[in-house]
C-alpha cells in the first residue's frame, strides 16, 4: 500500500483539513544497469576526491556553494535549517485565483489530497466550492526542509495538489524568436485559417487518456522480454523511420492543399474509427499465429 509523502493540514481562512500527501504519479520508465561489457559484471560509482582520486565516505562530505570558478562556500546543515520555513504542517492557501489564469508551464508534479477520518465534511466543502466558482487555491507546502508553490485543485472526487514553478524558474517565451503580430504579416489569408479551423474540427474527440500510452516503453519492453527468453540472443534491429514525403514541407504555397488532404482523410477515416481499423487488423493476425493453448496474460506495467 502506498505511504504518504507528508501529513497535515490545509487551511484557508480558519478552516484545517487533516490530509495526507499521496502521490499522483507512478514511474513506468524501463531502468538500465552498467554492466563491463568484458564479464558482465555491474559497474559502481563511486565518490572520488577530484584531487587524489581517493574514494570518500559520506561522514567525510560536506555541501558547498561555488561562487566563483574554483572558489566554494561550505554550508553546514544548520545553515540549510536557518534558512528554511518554520511551518512544516500545513498547506497554507493564500489565495483563490481563476483555474483559467495560470498557464501550463507553471504546473510541474500531481499529489493527491487524501482526508483524514473524520475530515470529510471540510474537504468536500472545498472541493465543492472550487469547482463552483471556478477557483483554484494557490498555496505554499514545505516538505523535508523545501518550502514548494503549490495549487489546490478539484479533479472528479479528488483534490490534487500540483506543485508548481516559481516565475524565476521559466523562461521568459520573449526571449526566442517567436513570430507576433497580424495574421496578415504572415501572408496567411482567411481562406486558409477557415480550412485549418476544419480541419481542427475533423479532428475533434473526447479526452480519453486510456486511448495514449507509452508505446517505446512497450515495444522495449517486447525486445527485453525476448532477449529473456533467448538468453543472451540477438535482437533484430528496428527498421528506420520512412523519410518524409517530399511534399510534406509546410511552405506558405502548400498550406491550401495539405489542410485539403488532411481534411478529406480525415472525413475518409476518422482518427478513432482508423485506429479500431488498425487495432482489428493487428489482432487477427495475433489470432491467426497464436497457437492453439492459450497464452496466460501479461499485465502491463
């Protein structure tokens, strides 16, 4: 069962919600060991004195500061401490913002808000009201001696902490070269922008996060599996991607008829209807080469 990364509360106002921090995330990413390619023994790292090359022990470590090239400030631990909020549980809202008002690239890492016994009644009168009035809470946490911007939401049942960036984190979008002003600078013209809107709108679908998955993450898996089976043997290598079509460049000349073609396939073949295609076309050849006992299911990760 999963354990939670922090307790406490949250609190708007005067109100407190004992809750529990659980995580939002599962980690799905295939990890790799270094092996000596000459026995296949695994490799280990070391902590090395830059200087004698002598290994170090943790007792032997201290964190520092480098604020010049070669230059360092050593920091004890009750620097770290001093410097650290004092509040360590609570989840303090400090205001109510439009769920609207923030974009995506201050948003960083979900938790879960999971109730305490018997704190139910606060924590559905929150959730209830931010998604009446539309509101998310912007709130600070600190967790270990890391004081984080974090913001209260409501998803279905759930209120999700999602942890935030400060603006200092991100980069200023002015400082690349990012095309603005008038459509008409462009030479786009309102024939084409009617044609990409159609095209959009061909496109359109429910958000069903099931129909998206990790789809190296299951072809490496395959490859790991039979190289399992095989012991050692040799995995064949994966065919290369097919070049683009030579008229698949998206010159201003082209927009007009690839929107049209990408409009007309898309009226020929929806995305979902092509992709059950596609799904059924796959499984008859499985069927087709299985053999008569039934394999066993593998659960995916």
């Amino acid at each position: 069962m999963a354990r939670p990364i922090w307790s406490g509360t949250l609190s708007f106002g005067l109100l407190n919600i004992p809750v529990q921090l659980m995580s939002g995330e599962k980690r799905t990413d295939l990890s790799f060991r270094m092996l000596d390619a000459r026995d296949k023994s695994p490799i280990r790292y070391e902590r090395v004195n830059a200087e004698t090359g002598e290994e170090v022990p943790w007792k032997e470590i201290v964190k520092a500061y480098e604020y010049d090239k070669g230059s360092y400030v050593v920091l004890e631990q009750e620097d770290i401490k001093s410097a650290a909020p004092e509040s360590h549980d609570a989840v303090e809202v400090e205001a109510f913002v439009d769920a609207t008002a923030i974009g995506p690239q201050y948003f960083e890492k979900p938790y879960v808000l999971v109730p305490a016994k018997k704190a139910e009644k606060g924590y559905v009168l929150l959730r209830e009201t931010l998604k009446k009035t539309g509101k998310i809470g912007i709130a600070r946490v600190v967790i270990r001696t890391r004081e984080h911007l974090c913001a209260v939401l409501p998803q279905g049942d759930a209120l999700m902490l999602m942890m935030m960036r400060y603006p200092q984190e991100l980069v200023e979008v002015d400082s690349y070269n990012i095309p603005a002003g008038a459509t008409g600078d462009y030479r786009l013209t309102p024939k084409e922008l009617q044609m990409a809107e159609a095209l959009i709108g061909s496109m359109e679908s429910d958000w069903t996060p099931g129909d998206f998955k990790d789809e190296f993450r299951n072809r490496l898996q395959k490859v790991i599996e039979k190289r399992v089976k095989a012991k050692g043997g040799t995995v064949r290598k994966p065919e290369e991607e097919e070049s683009l079509h030579a008229d698949a460049t998206t010159n201003v000349v082209d927009f007009m008829s690839l929107l049209q073609k990408s409009i007309d396939a898309k009226k020929r073949t929806p995305a979902t209807a092509k992709k059950k295609a596609a799904s059924k076309k796959a499984a008859k050849k499985v069927a087709k080469k299985a053999p008569a006992k039934k394999a066993s299911k593998r659960k995916s990760a």
